[in-house]
C-alpha cells in the first residue's frame, strides 16, 4: 500500500494487473463473479479504507501520458489529455453514449486535461490497457480491455463491447496546481 503519495513500483502494478486479468480471462464469466469475494478477502477492511488516500504529484505526467497509481487496493489512471484528445471528447453527441456523461463532468474546472479513473473495466473487473506507454488504447483512443474487449474513448467512457458504464471517476481534489488527493 502506498503510504508516501507516490506512484507504486511497476512490480505492484504488474502483481495487481496479474489479479484482475486472472480473474476475468482464466476463470469465465460465471465464475468471475464468485471469484470477486476472494479478491476483496485481500484487501484490508472498511475502517481502514476509509483513512486512506493518497497525495501525487502530476508535474512529470507529460500531455499525452499516463500513470497507473494504487489506491484502496486498486488500480488508478491518471491521465494528461492532450488538446486534441480533449476536443475528440467534447465533439461526441451526448445521445451516442451508452453511459452519458461529458467530459466537464469527468474532471474538475479548469482542469479537463486530467482525467482521473478507476482502472477498473465495468464489466467483470479487468483492468484495461492504455495507461502506459504503447499499450493499445483501442478504437475510440483512451482505454482497452482485452478480457472481453471494451473500448472506452479519450474521456474514459464506454463507448464499444461488454462493459455497462465509463470508468468510475474517484474522489479526488487538487491540493496544488499539479498536486492532487485522490480519497
Ligand atoms: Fe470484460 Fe473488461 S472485464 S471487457
């Protein structure tokens, strides 16, 4: 558990993914579900979680890139959206959403450049690709799940396969200009 605000080891991140893929890609979708009780078994207990949040710092996130972060036990992306991944957002039609919502209402005044998600797909749990360099960041440009094959766009909505709902968008202030709480 990060403790100290900063990104956790590739290593952490590598054992995290390996959780959530296994769930969803080796098990099959009946028993993913079951599955999930295990899973949460490893994380600690309500009381605890609620204390915790985590401070980083995005100044080294350039345009265009991304971190993966954990927080509460699970994966966060944090993304720099670049001007034009910005506009590709905004110029969507609402009624072409499966779960609408805009990108203002993903990310905080005057800050629509970070978009801060759960790296957590909708459908069964799998963590997506996209938050790190070269990975596929499937047809619509932000995230791709290759358990069941989710698209979501540049403002991490679910815009094609399984998946009910956009990545859900945490809690999360700015202490800083480039500081941020997440929790
Ligand atoms: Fe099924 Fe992501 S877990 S598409």
């Amino acid at each position: 558990e990060d403790t100290t605000g900063h990104p956790i080891t590739d290593e952490g991140v590598r054992r995290r993914d390996f959780i959530h893929v296994a769930t969803g890609a080796f098990v099959g979708v009946g028993a993913a579900a079951a599955a999930w009780p295990l899973v949460d078994q490893m994380n600690p207990s309500a009381d605890v979680l609620a204390l915790a949040s985590i401070e980083v710092d995005l100044a080294p996130v350039a345009a265009g890139q991304a971190i993966k972060l954990n927080w509460r036990g699970k994966p966060v992306f944090v993304r720099n959206l670049t001007p034009a991944e910005i506009a590709e957002a905004n110029k969507v039609p609402i009624s072409d959403l499966r779960d609408p919502q805009t990108l203002a209402e993903r990310t905080k005044e005057g800050k629509a450049n970070w978009l801060i998600t759960l790296g957590v797909c909708t459908h069964l749990g799998c963590v997506p690709l996209g938050a790190a360099e070269g990975e596929n960041r499937g047809d619509y440009g932000g995230y791709f799940c290759p358990c069941h094959g989710s698209h979501y766009d540049t403002a991490a909505r679910i815009r094609k396969g399984p998946a009910p709902k956009n990545l859900e968008v945490p809690e999360y202030a700015f202490t800083s200009d480039t500081r941020v709480q997440i929790g």
